[in-house]
C-alpha cells in the first residue's frame, strides 16, 4: 500500500489534501515540513506532500527551501484543495483573547482576524496537536484555534465561524521516487545551485526561456545563507522530454552560469493551474490548417477541442451541445454563411468566436443569428499556420456588447501566448485592414501585372533593386507563393477596408498625372504635406525599423 508523509493532525488541510489524492494511502503525519521531508528522504514513506502556494497567502517559503536540499526524490504530482478554515474554542462564548495557528494559516487569515479579533494575540505554532493539549490541559477558554472544522471538532472544540476566509485555495506538491511521465500539459521545476554574482546573469537565464516561447509559472530568487551567493528557483511549462525544455535547461547550465552541474530539475508534472477555469472544452467549424493550429495550442494550455469540417466524422450540429465555445474559422468569403447556419444552434451561456478577417458584415450577421445570451467576440490573427508561436504578433480583437467572461479567457489565452492585442471597434478594423492587408496584396498583384505586360524577367528584378524596392518586391512574392485564393478572399471582403484601396487608386493617379507633367514642386509640397501628418516620431520609429530590415536584407545578398 502506498504511504503518504504530510502535515498533521489527522483532519488536517494537508491530511485532507493526501486522502483526497489517493484516498486508499497509508498516511503518516508530522508536526512540521521538516520532518515531513527527512521521513520521505529517509524513504520511510512513499511519497511526501507539501503545500507550495496559497491563493491569500502566495508562496509556501518552507517548501522551496527544504525542496532544495533534498537529494532524492522527484516533484512528481499537484492537488489543489479549496481551503476552508474554520475558528474554534473549548467555549463557544468566552472572549477570546489569543488565537493560535500554523503561521501560514494565520497569514491567509489576516482580514478577518483585523476586523473582527483586532486585540487579540496571535500565536503561530508548529505542533498544532501539542499546543491544543495544552489547551485543554490548562482549560484556556480566551484561546482560539483556526484550523479546517474536520481538524477542530476531533479536538472536540465548539465551533465559533465558518468559512472565515472565503475564496481560498492551497495547491499541494506531490514528491515520488521516480520521475513523472510526458501528459502534454505539464510544469517543470529547477533550482540553481549558489552561483557567482554576475552583470546581466539573471536576463540570459530568462532570455533562454523567452526566445524558447517558455512561459515561467513561478521564480524566487534567494541569497544562500551560508555562500552568500544567489540561487533561482523557476517554474516553468513544459516537460523536461520537451526538445526546447532540455535545450533551455542545458543552455543555462552549460553556457549562461557555465558550471556543469549548477542546475538540478527538481520534476516535471501534470501543470496545475490555480485560476478557475470557466471553458473546457472548444469546439471548432472548418478543419483547415488554422483550425489545427490555434487547437493544438489550446490542448496545451489543458483545453479539450473538438474539430469538425467538410471532412470529419462529427458534424458542426453534433459538436455544438458539447462545447462551452464554438469557434468559426473558415474562408472569409465562407463566414457569414457559416455563421448564419450555424449561429441559432448555439445556447444560452456558449460563446461564439469568429476568427475572421471581416468585422462589420461578420458581426451583424452573428449578432442576429444568434440567441440574445450567446457570446460573440470576433479575433483577427494577423499569422498564419507557418508561425511557430503567437509570441509579437498582432491580433485585432473586436468585442461586442455580448462579450463576456468565456470571450475574456479567450483573450487571456492569446495574451498569454505574448500576442499582441489591438481592441478595435467593427469599422475601425475593417479600415486598419484596409492598410494592412488589402491594400498592400492589391499592390503586390498589380505589381505582378505591370511585370507581366511589360515583359519583365523576374529574374532581373534583384540586379537593378535598392534595398527599399526589396519591400514590394518580396511582399509580392509572398502573395503569389503561397494559396491564391487566401489573398483574393482579402482583396474582394467588403466593409470599410475598401475605401483605403480606392483613395489609393485616386491619390496615384493623380500624383501619377504630376509626375508625367514634371510638376516636381507640388509633389514635394504632397511629400512635406504628408510628413508633417506622419509625424516625426512615427516617421523616426519606423526608419528605424526600416534601417533594421535593411542590413538584414543586406547580409542576405551578400551570402547570395
């Protein structure tokens, strides 16, 4: 039978966290983390159980410390329990004048305590069983004890208040003798020996996880008493079988601290998450490869997805009643009629997300398709399903009267994953894609044309091009690289987004008038007009950016 080493007494939140991880566990209780983490150590027990973090109190120090010594073991495991503490005494209606707790009970309750014993003395005590024996002993009427009522009414004490610290939570880790294996959605823990003091040494470390796409969960950073020297504690997503997790630890180990053995990976682990999570479940309408790529990403953030297209088993109609969030990604000329058919099969409290690079035509036709407490948020992803990760890029997210707290944890989620996030209003976006997006494929294919009429070889275009007609010419390639009817999707939506092509149209043919009449001073006088609106910030920005796209631009060609 597998036995459990964790913090008593019996009735305990630690004790209660371990019969509810493996309810048929011997479990045997200790006064202290100490001596929870010697008996394991000592391989007295199976595993061990200790709580790390506490939703009012924030991180368990005494764990983190004593984890570090430890010279066997594996982090192998989480519960998380909701905490509910409880105020009790010998006599229910004698003053109180002394509470007593472990310290990080008494810290979770520090509001109550303030409010309503602000006089009393606050006690916090090790051997909770010695200090209630005493108690008892001594007949100490005026003591009060906070514990879980489990704990309270084995001590046979009157209860006094319930639930005194209301939304409380304490995530517990579970230590084995043997690594965990890869679930998909998992955490690993590493901790520093005592390193040299260096310049900059803590940015390298968190540049290896950032340039990795490596979200860290958790990082302390203590100054070991004896060397006097700092040591990092990190948790981070991901599982130490991840190619890109063992790469960043070796890299750190071997490369940033330069000292073979100065990291040891305490365990990889199902990761556990102390938000409230209000989906579970996503369910997508078109099976293509954008489809594919946001559900893989949800999975690892511990989502279920299900996936349904021209092509699939389970249709659209079964999928629905199953999922929290029905998410629309198919073809922009396709999505109002998606929307419109499937749209009214959506329930009260489900969410509809349209991934869809159209808003006002979109959003009408969802909003009036749907049931008035449907959720309706629309995101443009300005990536395709070629990039590694959402880390710098750009989404416009358009939110509606309807968006609410499932839109929210969509949104959280993308953020999360380092996207960034333009809100806009339906014909706001539809404009700003205009200039992002139909304008310039409008140019690259017309660019196409005017080489084609002309007889131009592509091939001579790179012997007689500044690094600045690079810009066009390499959007251009793009555009016609790759799934044409992506880019005639873009160029033929309607909304907003027109008016920027056809004011462009206008703008060049005049210019284009003045320049074949050699009107040279109304076309600088066009070109200080349009700078003085551009401004010199945003013009000063972007030559820097510019600058930077340009000797990147020029290594390449000189490899070539």
């Amino acid at each position: 039978m597998v036995s459990i080493a964790t913090l008593g007494p019996e009735g305990s939140l630690a004790w209660q966290a371990a019969r509810q991880y493996n309810p048929d566990a011997t479990i045997r209780l200790f006064p202290n983390l100490a001596a929870v983490f010697t008996a394991f150590a000592a391989q007295e027990t199976d595993l061990a159980l200790a709580p790390v973090f506490n939703t009012r109190e924030g991180q368990v120090k005494e764990y983190s410390r004593l984890i570090k010594a430890m010279d066997k073991g594996f982090w192998q495991d989480n519960i998380v329990l909701p905490i509910h503490l409880s105020l009790g005494s010998l006599d229910a209606n004698a003053p109180l004048t002394m509470l007593l707790g472990k310290s990080g009970v008494l810290r979770q309750c520090e509001d109550y305590i303030t409010s309503v014993y602000p006089d009393a003395t606050l006690t916090s005590v090790h051997d909770l069983d010695a200090a209630v024996r005493d108690i008892k002993a001594k007949g100490l009427v005026g003591h009060g004890v906070i514990e879980s009522e489990e704990a309270l009414r084995a001590y046979g004490f009157a209860i006094r208040a319930r639930e005194i610290v209301p939304h409380n939570r304490t995530r517990y880790a579970v230590l084995g003798q043997t690594p965990a294996p890869r679930t998909g959605y998992d955490a690993t823990a590493m901790v520093t020996t005592p390193i040299k003091d260096r310049v900059g040494i803590l940015a390298e470390i968190l540049h290896e996880f950032t340039k990795r796409s490596i979200n860290l969960i958790d990082m302390q950073t203590e100054t070991d008493p004896q060397s006097q020297k700092l040591q990092f504690f990190i948790e981070f997503e991901g599982h130490l079988a991840d190619e890109r997790v063992r790469q960043a630890i070796e890299r750190i180990e071997h490369q940033i601290i330069q000292e073979p053995g100065s990291v040891r990976v305490l365990g990889s682990f199902p990761r556990v998450d102390m938000r409230v999570k209000r989906i579970k479940t996503f369910g997508f309408i078109g099976s293509g490869d954008m489809s594919l790529w946001f559900a893989e990403r949800l999975k690892s953030e511990g989502y279920e997805t299900m996936i349904t297209g021209r092509s699939t088993a389970l249709r659209p109609e079964a999928m629905i009643p199953q999922v929290e969030v029905v998410v629309i990604c198919v073809p922009i000329s396709a999505t109002p009629a998606a929307v419109a058919e499937y749209g009214p099969l959506l329930a009260e409290n489900q969410a509809l997300i349209l991934l869809a690079g159209e808003a006002e035509n979109v959003l009408h036709t969802a909003l009036s398709h749907t049931k008035e407490g449907v959720e309706v948020l629309l995101v443009h992803n300005l990536w395709g399903p070629q990039a590694a990760t959402m880390k710098d890029k750009n989404a416009s997210v358009v939110r509606t009267a309807r968006s609410g707290v499932l839109s929210s944890e969509f949104e959280a989620f993308l953020y999360k994953h380092g996207a960034k996030i333009s809100l806009d209003a339906p014909g706001q976006h539809d404009l700003m894609m205009g200039v992002s997006q139909k304008l310039p494929t409008s140019i690259s294919v017309a660019l196409a044309m005017a080489l084609k009429d002309n007889a131009i070889p592509p091939e001579a275009i790179g012997s007689h091009a500044t690094l600045t007609s690079l810009y066009s010419i390499l959007s251009m390639a793009r555009v016609h690289g790759q799934n044409p009817r992506t880019y005639a999707e873009i160029m033929a939506t309607s909304g907003q987004g027109r008016r920027i092509v056809q004011s462009f149209a206008e703008n060049l043919d005049r210019i284009t008038k003045l320049a074949e009449s050699g009107d040279i001073e109304t076309l600088c006088t066009l070109i200080e007009d349009n700078r003085k609106y551009l401004s010199e910030s945003f013009l000063k920005d972007r030559m820097q950016q510019a600058l930077a796209v340009d000797a990147t631009l020029g290594r390449v060609l000189s490899r070539d």
